[in-house]
C-alpha cells in the first residue's frame, strides 16, 4: 500500500465532493491520504474527524469566496462615486 503525505487535507481537496471522488479513485488503487498536520487515527472516530475536517474545510473555502466578492463589491462602489 502507497502513503502519499499531504501538509493538511484541505491542501488536498477544499470541496467535499472532490474529496470524496478522489479517496475512492486512490482507494480502489490501494492508495491511503495522510495528513501531517492533522492526526487522523484509524477508527470509526477517525471517519467522523475525516467527514468533520472537510466540510469545515469546504466551509472555509466558501466563506473565503463570498467574503472576497463582497469586498471587491464595496470597492467597486467606493471607486465609482
């Protein structure tokens, strides 16, 4: 079995969808994503702190997103008065 290290999973995936498509492809080829950052033990509290981890990490993602767009809003009208 392959071990690729990641620094954190959301250096892997930021969206749980993708994440999920992408451990299942890597698990059908025998492959385990390991976290260095992030001690993920292997049982059952494991797949809850998985599932945990990315959906904070899809929530960060968004967040960063619309935040971002808000702001260029703001400025865009700031600039055209």
């Amino acid at each position: 079995m392959f071990f690729p290290t990641v620094y954190k999973l959301d250096r892997f995936s930021r969206n749980k969808y993708e994440m999920a498509i992408h451990r299942k492809h890597h698990k059908d080829n025998g492959i385990k994503i390991l976290s260095a950052m992030e001690n993920i033990p292997d049982s059952l509290e494991g797949v809850l702190l998985e599932s945990l981890l990315e959906g904070m990490n899809q929530y960060y993602s968004e967040e960063c997103f619309y935040g971002h767009n808000f702001n260029l809003h703001i400025f865009e009208y700031t600039v055209s008065l």
